[in-house]
C-alpha cells in the first residue's frame, strides 16, 4: 500500500509563489507516474501536472510557464512549484501516484489566492 502525505498549501497574494511537496511511503522509482490534481466545488477534479520516467513533464495550459513539477527520488517526494499566483488557481491540491493500475491519493491541501 502507498501512503501519501502532502503539505505546504496556505493563503498567498496574488502574484505570490507556493511549493507544496507529497511523501511517498515508499520509493518513488517504484510508481509510474506522480501527479498533481486541483479541484473547486462543484467541478470534476482536474490534472494540473504529471512526471513519468521516461516522458517530459506535462502541465494544463492554465498553468504551464507557471508551475514546475519535480521529484527528489532520495526522500521519496514529488513537488509542485507554483509562481505568479492567480485567484483562479484557488482549489483544493491532491497529490496522486499510480503503480500499474491502482492509483493512490493524498489527503488534499488547500490553496487560497486571495488579496
């Protein structure tokens, strides 16, 4: 099983920058592909970033030049580096894992921008 612990997310200005980061519990050369999702009430949850091992990393046209997506294999973490905050980047952050068919999700942290 995979456990996924996430931190970072608070309040910042718009315009600000935020750096969430999800521990895995277990290496992460393991999992297919890491990723980070948002979701806003009342809409589907939403792929905002996602690494692989043999592929580029890829991002949502609404946040691309914004965000960067990462991995530091030695501590088992994936991190997601947000810059010129918008209000519209508002959501609740999941971070996901997937080994083979079977996906795993943190327990969501909350991203507020707001002046």
């Amino acid at each position: 099983q995979v456990q996924l612990v996430e931190s970072g997310g608070g309040l910042v200005q718009p315009g600000g920058s935020l750096s969430l980061s999800c521990a895995a519990s277990v290496s992460i050369f393991s999992i297919n592909a890491m990723g980070w999702y948002r979701q806003v009430p009342g809409k589907q949850r939403e792929l905002v970033a996602l690494t692989t091992s043999g592929a580029r990393p890829g991002y949502v046209d609404s946040v691309k030049g914004r965000f960067t997506i990462s991995r530091d294999n030695a501590k088992n973490m994936v991190l997601l580096q947000m810059n010129s905050l918008k209000p519209e980047d508002t959501a609740v952050y999941y971070c996901n894992a997937r080994i083979d068919s079977t996906s795993y999700w943190g327990q969501g942290t909350q991203v507020t921008v707001s002046s």
